[in-house]
C-alpha cells in the first residue's frame, strides 16, 4: 500500500512538496483553509508532471492519490511524514504544529521555514523530538537539496528516518551540523540579495545587468562545482592555500556594501520592481516557470550523463527504483518490452517533433536493456566483450511529440552464437512511430574481430530466440530503401 | 589577414584570453617573464582545444598562430587588442602599461583586473582614453561573461569597438554603468565567500557541504535566470512587489554574519585548505578541469538548444561565423560536403566509442544542411511544409571516438517532385565511419501527406541530382539488413 505524506500549507512550496510525493508514488493529503489551495497545488503539479519524469530513465511509479483534507486532524491522519510549509510566523507555526501533534505526536514533521532554527520551532511542542527543519528550494519539484536541520532536541532516529524517506523522493538532505538563522543556502542568497539591492539602488547596475553577471558566469561554475571547489581549481596546481594567500587580504577591502543594509522603503521597492518588469515583463510566470524548469531538466539530464552532483542523486535514485521493478518473464511468443520512455525537450526539433536521431536512441535504449537482460552489460563490456550494431534500418511511421510516453519492444528475427538480428517497435500505445531492423554482432573489442558469445549469454539468448519462431515475421523485415511497399 | 591581440600575463587567465583569441582566428603574442609561461599557457591551450569546439555547431576558423614575445614592445607590435592580467599589484599595472602605451598607445587596452578600478588603472598613463576593465571568468575560454568598465576618462568609441571584439570571441560584453570596488559579479562572490568563511569557522558546515548547499540547489537556478529573474517567479503572480513585501523585512534580520569579515590567519587557511583536501584531494587539478569543462559544455549546450542565456550568446556567435562561410559550389560530379562535427563528450557511450544514434544525428545534420542549401530551411518549414524522413538504413563501418573531426557528405542517388535519395557518408578523414542512406519526401504538414516541392527548391535539386547520376552507385545502397555482403 503507498504510504501517505501530508502537506500542511498548499503554497508554491507545499505543492511541490505534494507533486514530490505523489509523482513517487505516495498518497499525499494537503490541509490549507486557502480556497485557491486545489487552484494553485494544481498548477505546481501539472509543472511537476511536465517535468519531473524527464529526469528519470525507468518507468516512474503509479503516481499516487492526491485529497484535500478539511481539517489538520484529518490530513495527518495515518501519515508516514508530515511537511508544513505554512507562512513564515513563528507564532502560527507553532498553532499548526500543536493541532499536529494532538492527532499524530510521532510522526517525523518537517518545516520548510527558510530562517527559523529548529528549537525555535520546537518551543512549548508536546513532542519537539518529532520536529525539524527540511528545508527545500523552488522549484521543489526539481531541486534535489534539503536542508534537514535538528536541534539538540531533535530524535537522532527521526532525523535518520527523515533523511532516508527524502532521498526516497529523489532528493538530496544536506545535515547541517549546527543550527543557525537561515540554515546554510538562504545565508549566501541573503547576502547576495543584499548586495544585489545595494548596486540597484546606487545605479551601478539594473535588475536585468545583475542577472547577466550571474548567469553568464559564475552561476554556470555553481550548478555543478561550489565555491570551495571552483575556488581549488583556480589555486591551480598549489591548490586551496595558494588561493587564499592570494585572495584571503581582499577580505578587508571594500568588495561588499554589506557592512551595512540598504533602507528597505517604497522608493526601493518600485525601483525594484518597475526594472524587473522591463526585464522579464514580456513572459508570463507561468511561462517563466517552464522555461526556467526546461532549464534545470537540460542541466540536471548533463549531471546524470556524466554521474556528477545533483545528476549522481537522480542516478541513485533510479537504481534504488529499477531495484523494486519485477523484471520480465521473456520466454514467451510475445515481442518483449524493455524500455519505456518520455519525449523530453531535448528531443525535439523546430517541427515540433522528435528529431529523428531520436527515434535511433529510443531503439538503442530498448535494445540496450535487451542485451542487460541476456547478460552482456556493462560489466560484461568491462572484460572487453560487446555486441556492436552492424546495420539499421529505420522505418519512420508516425509522430511522437513533447511529452509522449513510448515504449520499445524487442523480437528476436534470428540468433546464433555470433549473430543477434532483432526487429524493435518504438510505440506510442499500440501505435508503433517507428520500426528498427538491427543486426548486432558479438565481438572482442581488442582483437576487434566477431566472436562466438559466452555460454551464460547464449543460454538466455537462444531460448528467447527459439520462442519468439513462433512469432510472424514484420513485414518490414528484409526492406531496402525505397521499396515499394505492399 | 588575421587580426593579433597581445596578451599580457600568461596565467591561467591570460593563457584563457590567449586560447579565445587564437581558437576564434586571431593571432595571439604573449608576453609573460616567466620561464614557465609556454608550459601554462599550453595547458590552457590544451584544456580550451579539448572543450570550446563543443560549442560550435559550425566548422571553426583556422586556429591564429601563438608566439611568445621576448619582450611587452615586440608583443603589442601590430596588435588590434591588448589584454593585461598580470599580478592585482596597480603598481605593477601602471608599469606594464606604460610601457604598453610607449608603443602602442592608441590600442583597446582592457585589464582582467577583479577589484581594481579603471580610473585607478588609467592614472599617469600616456594615453588614459585607451584602458578599460574586461573582466573576464575562469574559464576564460567556455564562460562568455566579461565585465567591460569604462571611467569618465575612457574613450567612449574604443569600448563600443572592444565590445564588439568580445562579442566576435564568443562573449558577452556586459557594460558596467559607474566604476565600483569589485565590479558587480565579484562583489557577490566576495559576500558569499565571506559568509562561507564564517560558516566554516563556526563549525556550521564544511567546505563540502557548503559545496552541495549550493549546486544542489540555487547553484543551478543561477545558471539559467539570476537573482532578480528568480525571486520574480517566487513572487508568483503578484510578482515582485510581492516577493519584496514578502521578503523585505528580513534585511534586518541576523541572516548573515557580512556585519563583520573572519580574521584572516594561518589557523582560518589550515582549516579551509584541510576540509577542500578531504573533499576533493582524490582529483588532481587537471581532473578537476577537466570535469569542470565538460559540465559547462554541458550548460551550454542545453542552453543554446534552447536559446536561453549563455545559449543565446553562442548560437549569435554560430550565425556571425556562418554569415562569413563562403557557400558550397555544388554543381559538380562530387558527393557535396555539407557539415563538419566534432565529436563531443556527449556522445559518447560507456565503450569510450560514440553511441550508435550519434551515427543518425551526423546525419541528419548533414541532411538538414542539404536541405538548407536547396531552400528548405527554418524559414520554408515555417510556411508549413517539409522534407520528412521516411527511411533510413545505416552501415556501421568504423568507430569515433571523442575528439574525432568528422565530415558528412551528400550524395543524390535520386530526386523528383516528392523524392529525395540520399546517400550519406560520415567521414574520419577520408575514411567512412558509417553511411546512411534516406528516402526523403516532400510533404505538406498540415494535409500530412506528400506533395509536388515548390519550383524554387526543384530549381536548386534537381541540377545536382543531374550531375550526381555521373557519380558511381554506392555499392551499400539498396542493401537490406543481414544481406551478404559483396
């Protein structure tokens, strides 16, 4: 049965929370007297679900079952984890977390406050041992990092717990050690918004100029290094010492204004805002929203590509998945599914449509699995063995578009021991998009010549070959270029 | 004839000026004391090689010639730039320009200066019009941010033309309105060093955790929108006067330590330098490079596939190249080279080799580029019409591996009004790594069916298809999957 979290405060930040939890397979209940509650938890999942399951390579969970409960009491009924993410009150979390703990004293609750400590969230709680700070960053949904805070009254266990059911959900909980005002992250934004307004406000730069000197430069180093390890590789070969004898006496200099604050009135704030128009008017925030979520799935897919970063959890994450899938049961006269996929961003071209490389990575994913599924995998490829694809030929049949979720099918035409022919469907539903005929070869990748494949191999091969005889041969089979059909 | 740039310094950021300038066609002198400047600057070189290709989706120019001058007077002979990065010493710095300016006074000379001003930089020279700041980000050679500040002193046209050099190495030139300690962007790095300083000393957080604090989580927002364009989606639809009202008030609060800066000592540089070993001592400087190169191209290039940001910059950069390309003569009995690809990290599988749906994508750029030249472009697509792919059939006949140059080459085997037969050759050299023959139909998009192509790109077809037919039939073509060869 899925387990239930509840989302106390249906926000931007509460939804993600919630479009989290269900698109991995939780049912979530969100309290929040809102009446726009449903409205806006809606718009953040349809984001969430437009998104998120680009980021994995296996076939996401039955999303779970999302309700609005009426009462506090009601939402945390049964719960496994608790996320509030009320208005930043002190005084109103502790209301919230009072009604919580009447109904549900045990179960871990985590604040998504970005400046309280936790002990301050703790006070005058009938179990402050349940309550901590997890604290995420918008869009939730996306973002791995949480910043999971106890305090010394804080359950070592619970806070265990906690961390184990966010990485569940994809995520990354950073433990901080100590708690302080603003945790970690919120402290560096703090202090660059400071900055920000000052050089605003004195006219060195405007709203727009601010945002190029960020992400034209040393946000694209931050996406994937942080300071300290950026800082290393310009120490250069003498390394972090050499660094800061270089750049440690600036910390004296005049580098920031942030020796004080800027007065904080509506001259600031129309300043702020009237430029921040000029900048960014043109889009909607929903069209913002997409962009800016395109965006991190492109950079987030780089990540998972070279297994670095944000992209090692998502790789954790679909490992810990493909972990719990059954796997197939392949010796039947049935074509056999192995992969599933969705169109993602990358794939498209100007027409709108799934460029047509794609629709040979589609069928190289599909016969990837197959080839994991009869033995020959990375490990195996590690001893120097590997089926190469010879020859494709491609049959382009129908669309697939932004979003379409395809699956790949494998039939084996024919299989020796050094020879594997396959026909691949590329379907959307039961419509095939695409056909491919591949001829794959078993080689020693040293001596760079075809070889006869291993026992282990040919023994979950051949049986595969030998049922799927039974199958009627696609009459695509055989096809050249520019065949007349029929 | 190409154009020279003289750099001054041979560091790590000088050799990065250095290996924009001579991979974007300019020749470049440096001039370092030094003895071990050729070596640094070589690895710069080489690391830049290695990764700004990756960048382009066109060929690049001719690689400029690099000298190293014996002497500042022989470096900036017959320059058309000059870029100092020497030691952040200003005494220093009014040296070299003196003598910079003895011989070359009337030259672009922008410094790489992170907290000098210009009008610091411009007193008690020869000819102060001519000094600017362009301030560049490490790596100089892939990050398209450089800083340019003028003073009151500085000639108004000399920075509008050294803009427009920085634009034709690949950069974005963002103009700084009034001269500040820091410029803008190391403002924000130097609060959010300083804060990350404190967190350290305090025991809050290690350097590692810092680290993941940041590219977990606001570390990729600021990749792609910055500060302002951030908080303006956190707004929501309120927008930001919203977010103001919502966040203002906190400018009060004790959110960061930037009241005060760490005392800089031995004890605060062994803690830092001990913590970044732990973190990131298993990787030698070089690795770290290296990892860092190819995440950015991966930024980038997820970017530019979206024309967004640093994108956008890149792909001006591609048509400014492009609209300097001499075009194809294709009339002749040759198979017509159409595109020019580097192999990028990207396309590499888990052989080391370039993973098989590369082979397609090779491809269909060169396909895309043919149809192009006859008139089927973005433009003609727009009008709601298309050459559609319906058939594809690969031989697989060597291997690429990163780094590879390869070529694609178009030869018509037989065109009409609706068809197009192409064959395709993906060539390493003169050798084919795989050829690709397609059955393309002219259809109209929005009946989705095949029509007669227009007159204007039958007019440019079709006298190729009648010069191709005196070329020798491939001997692959027509092949259908698993047939013998001979």
């Amino acid at each position: 049965m899925a387990r239930k979290a509840a989302i106390i405060g249906g926000g931007v930040i509460g939804g993600g929370w919630a479009a989290r939890f269900l698109l991995n397979g939780w049912d979530v209940a969100v309290f929040d007297p809102d009446p726009e509650a449903p409205r806006k938890v809606g718009e953040v999942l349809a984001n969430a679900r437009a998104s998120l399951p680009a980021l994995s390579d296996g076939p996401m969970p039955t999303e779970g079952n999302l309700s609005f409960a009426q009462t506090i009491t009601e939402a945390v009924e049964g719960a496994d984890y608790i996320q509030e993410s009320v208005s930043e009150k002190l005084e109103l979390k502790h209301r919230v977390y009072a009604q919580i703990q009447q109904a549900a004293p045990q179960v871990p609750l985590g604040s998504s406050t970005s400046g309280f400590r936790p002990s301050e969230l703790q006070e005058g709680a009938a179990n402050p041992a349940a309550i901590f700070v997890a604290h995420p960053f918008n869009p939730v949904y996306l973002l791995p990092l949480a910043e999971v805070v106890p305090s010394a009254k804080s359950d070592a266990q619970v806070i265990e717990n906690a961390k184990e059911i966010l990485r569940e959900i994809g995520m990354f909980p950073l433990h901080v050690r100590k708690e302080i005002d603003a945790h970690i992250a919120d402290r560096f934004l703090e202090a660059v918004w400071r900055e920000a307004l000052w050089l605003v406000k004195d006219g060195i730069a405007t709203t727009e100029e601010v945002d190029e000197a960020i992400r034209m430069g040393f946000g694209l180093r931050w996406g994937q290094m942080g300071l300290f390890e950026t800082y290393r590789i310009a120490g250069g070969e003498a390394g972090m010492k050499h660094f800061m004898a270089q750049f440690g006496p600036y910390l004296s200099a005049e580098w920031t204004k942030l020796m004080d604050v800027p007065e904080f009135n509506d001259e600031l704030v129309d300043l702020i805002a009237g430029q921040s128009d000029a900048q960014s008017g043109h889009h909607t925030i929903r069209e913002l929203e997409r962009i800016r979520d395109q965006n991190l799935i492109g950079f987030l897919r780089v990540l998972k590509d070279r297994n670095w970063g944000a992209g090692k959890v998502l790789k954790d994450h679909d490992r810990r998945r493909q972990a719990a899938l059954p796997a197939p049961t392949p010796e039947t006269a049935q074509p056999m599914e192995m992969a599933r996929m969705t169109v993602l961003p990358g794939w498209i071209d100007y027409n709108g449509h799934m460029t047509e490389s794609r629709y040979l990575f589609a069928g190289s994913e599909t016969s990837d699995a197959f080839l994991r599924h009869i033995g020959a995998d990375i490990a195996y490829v590690g001893t120097g063995f590997s089926y190469y694809t010879a020859e494709t030929h491609i049959m382009h049949l129908d669309e697939a578009k932004l979003g379409d979720a395809l699956s790949g099918t494998v039939q084996v035409l024919h299989a020796d021991e050094k020879r594997l022919h396959v026909f691949i469907r590329i379907l959307k539903g039961d419509t095939p998009v695409a056909t491919l005929e591949q001829m794959l070869l078993h080689v020693d990748m040293k001596a760079g010549r075809t070889v006869t494949a291993p026992k282990a191999i040919l023994d979950r091969l051949l049986p595969i070959a030998e049922a799927h005889r039974a199958l009627e041969r696609p009459k695509d089979a055989g096809r050249h270029v520019g065949q007349r059909k029929g």
